[in-house]
C-alpha cells in the first residue's frame, strides 16, 4: 500500500484528529499504551495485549491491535493504524464480526473488574483478532455498497417525512442544490433514490405551544393572598396569578419537591414575605469584541473607586479575576509553589474552570464563599499541569510540569514529564510518602539513568491547567481590565423608601410586555428580583445586587436583555431539547454507498416533536448505522481512498449523538409520568 495514499485528503482533519508519534519506534508501545489508560476504566480488571502485525521504521508506517479481555474470557480489539507516524484515534473496537465505537460507557457495559492490569509482547507475537480474520479482514475490504432497496415505508426517512416541518424541508433542499457536488456525489453512489424522496417531501408548520415558566417569584400580599410570577427563559413574557395559601404551598410542592424542602420554601415565603424560587442557572453568554464574557455571562457590579474589592492574591483560595478583555474566572489560586526538590519558587498558580495562568502576582476579588471543585483530571501525554495538595484550608503546588507518560512498575504508579525548566524527571507515586523526596538509582523504579527520579506522595493529586491568560498584577491593572468590559448603558439599581428604582436601556418596551405592568420607578422587592431574574442574573447574584443597591446605587454590566414576547417564536422546553437532536448529514450522506447508513443519515434532518417517537422506535437502526459506520471508518483508515474519513467521523458522532439524546427523552418522559 503506497504512504502517499493512506492519508485523508483533508489535512486539517488529520492534523486535529491523529497523534503524532515518537521518531523512534521503539518506543510507540510506551506511547500507546499511555494512551489507552486514559480511556480505559481502571477498576475492569483487564488485560491488555499490544501486538504489531507489521512495522515499518523507515516510513512510520505500521498496522496492529490492541487485545483487552478480562477474567470471564470476554475480549474486545482495539485497531491500531500508524501512518507516517501519526497514530489513528483509539476510537473504535471490534466484538467478533462488529465494530463500534470506543468508549469508557460501552467498555463498562462489557466488562466488570477492579484493576487494569497490562502486558507487553514481542512484536510478531501470537495470535490476536488480527490474524484470525475478525478485525481487519471483514472491514477491508468494508460492507458492500449497492442500490438502496428499501422502499419509502420500509426506510426510517420515508417515515419521518410524513411529519417533517416545512423549515427542515427547506433546509435539506437548499444544502443539497446550493453544492453542486453533493448531487454529483449521490449520483455516483445510486442513493437518488432517498435523496428524492426529501426533495420532494412536503413539509408543515409545527402547532403552537405554550411557553413554560423557569423563572418563578412568590409574593406574600395579605394573610391568605399571595402571587406567583412566572416568566420563561430567555423571552419577556410575564404572567402573574393570584391565589390562597393551600394554593400557593401545592404549587411550590410541585416546584421544588415534598417534605422538609417545601416547608422550608413555604416558611421563608411568610417570613420574608417574597421568595424567588428558580432562577437561570447561567445566563446565554454575551460577547465583547467577540470575546466571550465569563461565568454567569460576565454580569458584574462595577464602582469606579473600589473596583470588586480587589486585592492581592497571597492567600489559598477562590477568587475572581479579570483577563485583559474583563472576561471574569473563578479559580483557585495557589501561592506557595515549590519545585520537585521542595525549593520554594516565586511564582504563583491561578486554576479555574475556564482560565489558568503562572505568575508572580494575581490581583483580584476574594470569593470566600464560593464553593467550587478543581478541574482534577487523568495525566496523560501531553496535559500541562501540577501536583497539588490540600488540607485544613492550607495548600502546595508544584511548578507546572508537561506529562509526557503514564505507567506502572510493579506495584508503583508513574509519571514521566518534562519539568517547569524542561528537564527530564519521572515522578513515582507512593502512599507511604509524606512529602516529594529525590531518590537515588533505583532498578524497581524503572531508572534508566537518564531521568532524575523523584518519589512523590499519592495524596498528591494531578490538575490540568487549561487556557492560560495574563491577569492583572496590580489594582491598577484590575480596574483597567474591569472597565474594559463595562457596558455603555447598565443597568443602575438603587434602592429608595423600601422601593427600588431601575434605570437602563430600553426598559419601556417591559413595562407592558405580557400580562403584568411594571413601574420601574417604584418597584418592590419580589419585582425586582423576579426582573433581574428575567434579565439574566443567577440568584446568588441578584441577592448581591439588591445589597448593593442602597445610597447612591450600583451599575449591573453584563445582563442579557431578552426580547418581548412578540418577537420570539413560541417553544417548550421539551421541544427544545428535542429540536437540539437535529442534525443535518447531508454532505456526509452523500459520500457514503451503504444505503442504511444514508438512510439514518439524512433522517436526523427532520428531527421534531411530532416524529420524535419513530426515531425512538428505530433505535436498533441508528445502533446499526453507527457499527457499519465504524468498519467503514477503520476501513477509510486503512487506505481504502473512497471511503472519506472526515465525514464517517462526523456521521458517527452526531448519530450517537442523536441515540445519547433519545436516551435522555425516554428517562424524562419517564419521570414526567411517574
């Protein structure tokens, strides 16, 4: 088989989804075998066998499998496909004459154990699924291609179709005439046939349904009077009803669930005399200079002389920083950091979800009441991160290191990374260990010479770090990034005679939106939370707010200002999830030959609440669809030119998609009648 053939034509592809590959090759098995322990479970109690059928040094080229069984005999391949040194994705597996994709969920549905135990083998070793046939000799070459037999009832898209809208319809013609190829494409496979058949299907309007509440605010106005505000996310549509107390405690039953939850709400409903409660978990995500702003969507309080309280970062803890576009992260922030020789270093480590950074000094606002977990995660061949440990409010880390292995020897885990200074050291994990010691020569820790070996303590846990942005060193710098990010026209909050007054942009258009009238010059508390909810703000932000807001007021930037609900298309929620399901495969089905594959394809176009069912009922199917799909992968993989790699890629990862989602509708369909 020529090298120059065994590549997908787009390099892009190729690039984002093989691993490249030590020049060595005698060092792949290492390399691979680090690999799969990311994606393996540990506790399956498997073997794993690594065998090369064929290795070509000089060109990078080699063909293999991976064999996993565990102690019941059951065993699964795993096909390894090296090409120019760059190793194939690990993403698919062989069960006897199938292939499926790879995944810690279906290897946890086949196997059950505690350990996952390894073996290397010389290369041209025994016999595997390799050499006997059911790997790599029932994919290449793949599943015949042939005319599409079914008939319009028999196919899964003849079915759909009767009960595809009209907007689907549209979308699927305009697709496939825009691009001339996609026709040419379909024409050289002889699936016109299912092409036709949604060229010509006529599409409806989907009913009108009614919006459902998620923003809810309970009002206590007299002994047995209260009222319930409730308005949907992301749409001003308000509705307000008034009702009595036995009311009012079923409906907050029904809310936030029985018992103690519910006597609780009710309790702090008569005390407080208002309560919100459900408000946005997280407000849809508003630009700046197409920069996405940060948790919470970036709603923030700004004062012009004490920007957030900001401070020096000297401390273990949360706190919120500003990048330079005044994006906020929370993160932890680690300011005793050491070296693998335990030598204190001058530099600090900030850790967030959506942000990290390496410096010498942090300013920002400290969020001790913010409860948040680190972003812990398995080190695994090429992960930035550090070392950290925590107890009783007190924390260490290490400098950052680049993992560059993962192994065991013996009993004794192990990490081989480059260091903060881009020297070799391994790094072996010992729960005996109270603190990093630098060891001597040791053979049962695998030392080679080369590497300086250091036993490390198991408590010590490994924390990537993720995108890594400058943060402001100095309050000056804090308030220059804070004030980047301002809004020309917030919202001003202040609170007057027990009253709150709202002042910003286009606030008239709500105050006759639906079916309840605001005055923003006097509104009382209940309104005012229930419009901040409207307007974006999670509920530990609109408490904050709402404090801030006494004297001279406080600006809100950041909200997201939803439209009226004149100008927003009615959905529910279900029907939104189930309108996220839709995809639209037309390319991809249009290089493809299986007629059942273009078939599924082209029916997650039309995805709705009125079909949604059939797809549920033809579940076995898109599970068919999906395993043809990966032997044509492996298949593409192998050099067969007309199968396209990047596009069964795509295919398979939105009919698994659309299969995960089924899944979830039936558990919540489930609950719903329970």
């Amino acid at each position: 088989m020529p090298v120059e053939n065994i590549f997908s034509p787009d390099p892009a592809f190729r690039q984002r989804q093989y691993h490249k590959l030590s020049d060595n090759t005698n060092e792949w098995d290492e390399q691979i075998h680090g690999l799969l322990a990311s994606i393996i479970p540990k506790k399956l109690g498997l073997k794993l066998t690594l065998h090369w059928q064929k290795v070509d040094d000089q060109a990078g080229y080699a063909v293999g499998s991976i064999v996993l069984n565990d102690k019941a005999k059951k065993s699964i391949g795993i096909p390894i496909i090296v090409k120019q040194w760059h190793l194939a994705p690990l993403d698919t597996m062989m069960i006897e004459d199938k292939a499926y994709p790879l995944s810690e969920d279906t290897l946890k549905e086949i196997f059950s154990g505690e350990e996952l135990a390894t073996e290397k083998i010389p290369r041209h070793g025994p016999s595997s699924v390799f050499d006997s046939g059911i790997m790599y000799q029932n994919t290449y070459p793949p599943v015949g291609g042939g005319r599409y037999v079914y008939s319009a009832d028999q196919s899964l898209l003849g079915s759909v179709l009767k009960d595809a809208w009209q907007d689907d319809v549209d979308e699927f013609r305009k697709t496939a005439k825009e691009d001339s190829s996609i026709i040419a494409a379909v024409a050289k496979r002889n699936n016109e046939d299912l092409f036709k058949m949604a060229l010509d299907a006529k599409g409806k309007k989907p009913a009108k349904k009614k919006r459902k509440a998620s923003i809810i605010q309970v009002s206590k106005k007299a002994p047995n009077e209260y009222s319930i505000l409730g308005n949907p996310e992301g749409v001003f549509d308000p509705v307000m009803h008034s009702v009595d107390r036995p009311t009012m405690r079923q409906f907050v039953g029904n809310v936030v669930g029985g018992g103690e939850t519910e006597n609780e709400f009710v309790s702090r409903i008569d005390r407080n005399r208002e309560q919100m409660i459900s408000a946005p978990k997280a407000v849809p995500k508003k630009e700046i200079s197409g920069k996405p702003l940060g948790e919470h969507g970036g709603i923030f309080l700004y004062s012009e002389n004490d920007p957030d309280n900001a401070q020096s970062c000297d401390e273990f803890g949360v706190y919120g920083v500003k990048d330079r576009a005044g994006v906020t992260s929370y993160g932890y922030v680690f300011p005793n950091v050491v070296s693998f020789d335990s030598k204190k270093m001058s530099i600090k480590i900030f850790v967030g979800r959506n942000a990290s950074s390496v410096q010498e000094k942090f300013v920002g606002v400290r969020e001790p009441d913010r409860e948040m977990e680190l972003p812990k995660t398995i080190p695994e061949y090429g992960k930035v991160g550090v070392l950290v440990y925590i107890k009783d409010g007190k924390a260490l880390s290490t400098a950052p290191f680049r993992v560059m292995s993962s192994m065991m020897c013996g009993s004794t885990k192990s990490l081989r990374v480059k260091d903060y200074y881009g020297k070799d050291a391994k790094l072996n994990f010992s729960p005996v260990a109270e603190a990093m010691t630098k060891v001597k020569q040791s053979a049962s820790l695998g030392h080679d010479g080369r590497i300086q070996n250091y036993v490390v303590p198991a408590s010590m846990k490994f924390v990537e770090l993720g995108l890594t942005k400058n943060l402001p060193e100095s309050f000056e710098e804090h308030k220059k990034y804070a004030s980047g990010s301002l809004d020309a026209k917030p919202l001003r909050v202040i609170r007057s005679n027990d009253k709150y007054v709202f002042r910003g942009p286009d606030l008239g258009k709500y105050a006759n939106a639906g079916e309840v009238r605001f005055d923003f010059s006097a509104l009382d508390k209940g309104e005012a939370q229930f419009l901040l909810g409207s307007f974006g703000c999670p509920m530990e932000k609109i408490s904050h707010i709402l404090r801030r807001a006494e004297g001279l007021g406080c600006e809100v930037h950041g909200l997201s200002f939803p439209k009226v609900a004149s100008e927003v298309p009615e959905e529910t929620g279900l029907d939104d999830f189930i309108r996220s399901l839709r995809c639209n495969l037309v390319k991809e089905a249009s290089v493809m030959d299986e007629g059942e594959v273009v078939d599924a394809a082209l029916s997650l176009g039309f995805v709705n609440s009125e079909n949604v069912h059939k797809f549920v009922e033809s579940m076995p199917r898109l599970n068919e669809a999906v395993s043809m799909l990966s032997k044509l992968l492996i298949a593409a993989r192998l050099g067969m030119s007309n199968i396209p790699e990047a596009a069964t890629t795509s295919a398979i990862q939105n009919i698994l998609k659309v299969i995960e989602g089924l899944k979830k509708l039936g558990l919540m369909k489930s609950k719903k009648a329970a």
